[in-house]
C-alpha cells in the first residue's frame, strides 16, 4: 500500500485535555503524544480513568481539545467526519433501522445514489459475515452480531482510520475472542489503519503492532511496547506470555500510583 | 405441525375469551342499568322519590331506540344525528390538525436546545394546567361559535403532543448521536434522520392521549352554542328540552367517536413505526 514509504496517519502531539466537572477542575490528559503509521493496529491501554477514550473521541472530533495537536494525514483535525469512522462499545446502532440501512447511514447522509449504497452495503456486509441478516433490526442480534454491523456501518464510509473504543469490552469471552480473529481479518482485508482502545491487556497483545501503555490521570504516554509476533498468535506460546508480563508490569505500576494518589486525596 | 394448530387454536380461544368477558361485563353493566330504571319506576311504598327522578334514567332500550331514530326520524334543532357528528368531526379535526402542526416542531426544538426550552418553558406551564374549558367563555366571544370550539379542542390536544415530544426529543440517547457524527452527519442530518425517529413512538403516545382529551374538550366548548350543531350542541339542546334518551344517546356517540379515532391513529401508529422500521 503507497509504495515502500512509510506515511504516517495520525500525529498527536502534546495533546491535553481539561475538563470542569461541578467545582472540580479536572485534567484528563497532559502532554499526550503519538504517531500512528499507515495500516498500523495500535492499542492504548490504561488504567481505568487514564483518558484514552478522551484521547480516542477528540481524533473522531466529538470532544474538543484544550491544547495540543492531532492531526490526519498531515490535516488538522476540528471537527467529526467521515474520514475517521467510529465503533463504539455500547454498539451504538440505530434500533429503527435494518442492519443494511444501519450500514448505508453515512451513505445516504453522503447522499450517494441507492443503486450505488446497495452495492457497498452489500460488500462491508459480506466482509464482516452478515450475510443473511441485512433486514434484521439490531435487537434481533446478538452482541457480537451487533458489532459486526457497527465495524461494518464504519468502513462503509470507506474512513482513513477506524477508531475502536473497547468494541468488544460488553461481550462474552468466547464471542470477544472470535471477534478479535475477525477483526484480524477485516482489518487484513482492507488494510485501514486502526486505534483500538481497551483494558485488556490480553486482547491489545493478540490485536496490536504496538502497545501504548497510559499513565494513569492525567494521561499520556508511559510507554510503547512493540509486539513483534507473528500472527495468528497464539495466546498460550512462550512469547505471547512474555509479552503480556512486560505490559502487565507496567501497567501495575501505574494502577499502584493511581491506587496511591486516590488514597492520598482521601 | 400439532405445535401450530395448538397454538393457533389458543390464540383464537384466547381471544375468544377477551370477547366473551367483555360482553359479559357489558350485560352486567346493561343490567344494573335496567334494575336501577326500573327500581326508580316500580310503586314501592318505600319508594320515598315522588320526584320525577326516573325522567333522568331511560331504559337502555329507550336510549338505544333514540340512538336510531336521531339518525333518520327525529332531528334535534333541524340537524339529523349525521349532519351533528360531521360539525363535530370537522372541528375536531381542524383543532387536531393545528395542534400537532404546532406542537411537533415546538416539542422537538424545546427537547434539543436549551435556548427554546428556557424560552418556552414558563409560558408553557402557565397555561397547561390550565383547563381547556376554563377558555371556552372568552374565545366563544373572541373567535365566536366556529372557531372557539376548534381553539378549545387544539389547547386540549397540543400540550400533550408538545410534552411528550419534548421528552423524547430529550431522551435521544447521546451516543446515537455521536455515532451518527462520527458518520459523516450534520446537524439537519442528525435532526432529521436521528432525533425525529428516536421521538416517533413518544408522538404517537402524545397524539392517543391528546385524542382522548380533544373529545371531552369538544363537548364542553359546543354545549355552550355552535353553529351547524355538533354531537356536544346535540347533547346540551336535548337535555334542555327533557329529551333524556336523545342526552344519553349523544354521549353514547362520543364514546363511539372516541374509540373511533384512537382506532384509527392505532392504525396510523402501526404504519409509521413500520415506517421507521420500530416493529
């Protein structure tokens, strides 16, 4: 994909965020810094509270930054677009609408002719293997059904990037685990560029190229924790194992100094 | 296949059995009707009512019999009971009309901005507890026999279109419409494909409830004079004239007319939420 040089997507650079809660002044992120490559699977991971998902809502435009840079593509971002496509972890369909209408969403509001939806709906369809399901409605779904119509409705919109915010946090570990393969997969299929959030320190391992593991509040980066394995990758070998310990190491130290800071407010 | 026809069989048998109580407590009803008629009636010695008490409780029968004869042999104030039911339909359709063309875009824009609900709120609780009737002296002399009617029908039926589509507008869940930002949507977009959907099913409950109310509403406003009579007018001006089978067979008739309409928005309702894809 673009040759042999490597491009980069999204540039974030000392990114922070301050929000006013009641009385309370409140900085989410500070000093928050990452660049993500073209066709890169990148994980944040934190302890809960550490402002990735903040991090993850200001790239999709939906929450506003109080300092800093993000750019795509070299473009500074100010507002939500279909340029970043969006999945969310409570599913976030649309219960009036059938699956294939969920998908043509940002089609139709792209105002692309029907004949011409159908036919892109019908192939992010087939890619995420709802073939059969285009004219159920969500609650006829299961979760990981759910999802796959939400990764689907996302990549109709053919985005730059997909930004995931713990896609597969309220699914069951058996669905959450073949979810995972499947996204592999999509993400294979179409080579988009994904920012994945999540608490899981197994799932960032089986899913990334690399780790950015997050302070806790405010939040910025502690570390990047490259996974060098190849893939499918198998959760039990030796070097899976391996790397899960360095990034549990140093995510226990950051939930220690979380622990420590709430205890010392009290 | 025995699955099927049994559960056929107690679909049908259940819904045979709905009809069957309600029938049953409909006699019942009728009957403590005709005891009652009839008690006020009989010579008893104990009686203790000289007065004509009876006058003002007709049989069933009776109330029935002028049910019919209103529409084909006995006018009231020159109208048949037809020509009464259609100055009502028309009044009542116009106010509806009004109040939902009304109440929708106001409701929506109250339930999404904070500016118009902050605006409209005060005036709004002012005058909806307000009841409808409490008007009807003052607009029959300011809007006069035509119009006053259909303005005290619109005031019963808006504000329970406004208030729930209010609520629904304001229910819209907020990552609904963050997912359909993140698609590539802008605000009319989102108005329009997103909170207008979501705030369907609360309209249609807004619209069965301000029905129900529009039909108390238009007998009360008509009773006070209408032009081109009415079923309330047709009420009003037998129960003067001591007809009281003719009286209770006009309430009869709003009470068909009320089931009527929430009949038919039931219809309606169904469509759209088809529509919009809810069932």
């Amino acid at each position: 994909m673009g040759g042999n040089a490597v491009t980069t997507s999204i540039a974030i650079s000392s990114l922070s965020k301050v929000f006013r809660k009641e009385k309370k002044i409140i900085t989410a992120l500070s000093g928050f810094e990452l660049e993500v490559r073209e066709g890169e699977f990148v994980c944040l991971l934190g302890p809960s509270g550490c402002g990735k998902t903040t991090v993850l809502r200001i790239v999709a435009g939906l929450e506003e930054k109080t300092s800093g840079t993000v750019k795509l593509q070299g473009r500074e971002i100010t507002s939500s677009g279909s340029d970043r496509g969006m999945v969310f972890q409570e599913f976030a369909l649309f219960p009036w609408r059938t699956v294939r209408k969920n998908i043509e969403f940002g089609l139709e509001v792209k105002a692309v002719p029907e004949e011409k939806r159908a036919v892109i709906s019908k192939k992010y369809i087939d890619l995420v293997g709802l073939h059969g399901f285009e004219d159920s409605h969500p609650r006829e779904l299961s979760g990981g059904m759910k999802q796959r119509v939400g990764i689907a409705r996302a990549l109709a919109n053919n985005p730059k990037v997909l930004l995931m915010d713990e896609p597969f946090g309220s699914l069951d570990a058996q669905t959450r685990n073949l979810m995972q393969k499947e996204l592999l997969r999509i993400w294979s299929a179409t080579g988009k560029t994904i920012l994945f959030v999540t608490h899981s320190v197994d799932e960032a391992v089986f899913l990334a190229d690399r780790i950015v593991v997050m302070t806790a509040r405010p939040g910025k980066v502690r570390e990047i924790i490259p996974v060098d394995l190849p893939r499918p990758r198998e959760r039990t070998s030796r070097e899976f194992i391996g790397v899960r310990g360095k990034v549990l190491a140093e995510l226990d130290e950051e939930f220690e100094k979380a622990r420590a800071k709430e205890l010392s407010h009290d | 296949m025995a699955g099927i026809v049994r559960s056929a069989y107690q679909l049908v048998s259940s819904n045979w059995r709905k009809v069957a109580l309600g029938l049953a407590s409909t006699a019942v009803f009728l009957l403590i009707w005709w005891l009652y008629a009839a008690w006020l009636r009989a010579d008893w010695p104990f009686h203790g009512t000289p007065s004509g008490a009876w006058e003002y409780v007709p049989y069933p029968l009776e109330v029935l019999d002028a049910f019919y004869l209103s529409f084909w042999s006995h006018p009231v104030s020159g109208l048949y009971m037809g020509e009464h039911i259609y100055a009502s339909l028309k009044r009542f359709f116009m106010g509806f009309i009004l109040a939902f063309a009304l109440a929708v875009p106001v409701g929506l824009l109250m339930g999404r901005f904070w500016t118009a609900d902050a605006a409209g709120k005060p005036i709004v609780e002012l005058i909806r507890p307000i009841p409808p009737i409490a008007w009807i002296p003052i607009f029959l002399v300011l809007l006069g026999v035509i119009r006053g009617p259909i303005a005290i029908v619109f005031l019963g039926i808006f504000f329970p279109i406004l208030l729930n589509v209010q609520f629904g507008a304001r229910s819209v869940d907020p990552t609904l419409i963050d997912a359909a930002r993140t698609l590539g949507a802008r605000r009319l977009d989102i108005f329009l494909k997103v909170v207008l959907p979501f705030t369907v099913p609360y309209l249609m409950t807004g619209v069965t409830v301000g029905l129900g109310i529009g039909w108390m509403c238009i007998v009360a406003a008509e009773m006070l004079g209408a032009a081109g009579g009415g079923v309330g007018y047709f009420i009003f001006v037998t129960a003067g004239n001591s007809q009281f089978p003719y009286t209770y067979a006009g309430m009869l008739m709003i009470g068909i007319l009320s089931i009527l309409t929430t009949g038919v928005a039931g219809l309606v309702e169904r469509r759209v939420s088809k529509w919009v894809g809810m069932r």
